[in-house]
C-alpha cells in the first residue's frame, strides 16, 4: 500500500509556480518533447505495428536515451526522475532527493496507444521540478498531432460547452470514481489513452475533465499538470489536496483535472465514493 504524499499544508510548497521558470529552461523542455516525438514519429514508420511489443521497446528506450543524453549535455548539474531511467535516473535514484532542480520525464507517455496504427493519443513528458517552488517549466508534446504545449503559452478555459460535460478516462482502467463524477454531472466519459493526452484534451477545450485513481507515477502527470496549472485549470488529488513531486517514492496514483468551475462538484461526487 502506499500513503497519500504530503500536502501543501505540510510541506508548505506550492504544485507549481510557472511564473518562476526561466525562459529558456521552457524553451528546452519544448525542445526536448518535441525531439523526442519527432524521434518516435519516425520509429513508427521504420518499426511498423506488426510486432507491437518491439515498437513499445524501441520508443521506449530510444526516447529516454534521446531525453537524458541533452539532459546530461545541457544541464549537468540538474538531477533527472525518468520513468525509464536507470540507477541515479530512475525510481531508484536518490540524488534528486537533495538536488533543487529535477526533470521529471515520462519519455513516452500511453505506450500501449504508441503502438496502434492510427492512434494520436500519445505523448512526451518533460517537467522541470524546482525545490520550494514545485512545477516550473513543463511541455507536453503530442506528436502524432504535432502539437507541444508548454507552460510559456496560455489555453484559456473556454465557456462551458452547450449539453453534457465530457469525462476522459483511462481506455484500459476507467476508476470507479469517474462514473460517480459522470452521474452527479450528467456527463459522458471518453475513454482515451495517456495522462498527457487526457490533460491535454482538458486544456485544449475537447474534454472538460479528466479523472484517474488506482496508480500512475509522477512521470505520467507532473508536465501536463504544470502546463494545466499555467493557465488557470485545476489540478489535485482526487481528496482535493495539491500534487506533490519529487516525493522519495514516486507513486502518485490519482489526480482530477478540470475546468475550475467543475472542481466543487466533482469532488464533492468522488467524496461520496468514500
Ligand atoms: N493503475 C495504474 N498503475 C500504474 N500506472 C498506471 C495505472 N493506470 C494508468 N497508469 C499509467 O498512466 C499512463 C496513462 O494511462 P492510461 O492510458 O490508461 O490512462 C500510462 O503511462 P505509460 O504509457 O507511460 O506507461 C499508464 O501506465
Ligand atoms: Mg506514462
């Protein structure tokens, strides 16, 4: 089992001050989420979809490896938490405990849509997380839309959208929780496939939340909910507290991501779950 992180109210460290990151550290996350999908774009092509473990393999490793060799060359002193990193830049790592700057990368975000002929529901997280500030510089790139989002750019919440509100979930692993949200808004869910896509179909007016609960890591989230939070979105735990990264134990396994109009009702219906 593993405990909610620490909140706010105890750590005293906001999810994210955007307003904090320097220009170029938000130039280069977008550089290196749009590389990397540039990267992964052609592996699709040269790879193909008739051995799909291999393509997830491949995108995988060739993304990380990409990511953390412009890491290591352009920011040496800065501490790295990749999903697929090894040793000091994996899960396991313990230098980015005491460093104040941490990339926090999910190299290829929805794998398993990754190796779907046709699919657009997948992504490259790249976060940069600063110590007392949290979130800084985030880019989200989804490049089988060949769009990066990033924290230097706003996606205003538009006016709700006429008829039912829309729901993403989880393709593989719709929580309970978001059928409660549904039912007390009236909405439909959309099943659809990465964090980074689901966040980015929030800010991008197509969905106006998005709810995960039962496990994900902070790879799957830290970037889209730093460019969320950037323009004025919401984004918590399921309980309402605030996201906390760079946690000794990665595991974050919930968040709500919505129109800040919807926040009170939605968890106010996951509460009721309880
Ligand atoms: N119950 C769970 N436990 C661990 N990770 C989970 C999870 N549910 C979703 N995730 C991760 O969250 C990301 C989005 O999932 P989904 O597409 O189902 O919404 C995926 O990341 P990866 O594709 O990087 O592995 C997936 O592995
Ligand atoms: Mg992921």
């Amino acid at each position: 089992m593993h405990d909610a992180p620490d909140s706010a109210s105890v750590t005293g460290v906001p999810t994210a001050t955007p307003e904090a990151a320097s220009a170029a550290d938000v130039a280069f996350a977008a550089e290196l989420a749009t590389g990397a999908g540039e990267l992964l774009v052609k592996l699709r092509a040269v790879i193909g979809f008739a051995d799909p473990k291999a393509l997830k393999a491949a995108g995988d490793q060739q993304a990380n490896d990409f990511l953390l060799s412009r890491v290591a060359a352009e920011r040496p002193n800065d501490a790295v938490l990749s999903e697929e990193g090894k040793g000091e830049t994996g899960r396991i790592g313990t230098e980015r405990l005491g460093a104040d700057r941490v990339w926090i990368i999910d190299p290829l975000d929805g794998t398993r849509e990754y190796s779907e002929e046709g699919r657009d529901d997948w992504a490259v997280h790249v976060a940069l997380w600063q110590r007392g500030l949290g979130l800084t510089a985030s880019a989200v790139a989804l490049p089988a839309q060949d769009v990066t989002l990033r924290t230097d750019k706003v996606y205003a919440v538009p006016a709700p959208r006429e008829g039912k509100p829309r729901i993403a979930v989880s393709r593989t692993r719709p929580p309970a929780e978001a059928e409660a949200v549904a039912a007390a808004l009236g909405a439909e869910l959309v099943p659809m496939g990465s964090a980074g896509a689901k966040v980015m179909a929030v800010v991008a007016g197509t969905v106006d939340a998005y709810v995960h609960a039962g496990g994900q890591f902070e790879w799957d989230s830290a970037a889209p909910v730093g460019v969320a939070l950037a323009s004025g979105w919401h984004a918590t735990r399921i309980d309402g507290a605030p996201l906390q990264y760079n946690n000794p134990d990665p595991y974050l396994p919930d968040l709500l991501v919505c129109r800040p109009d919807l926040a009170g009702p939605a968890l106010e219906a996951i509460r009721g779950t309880n």
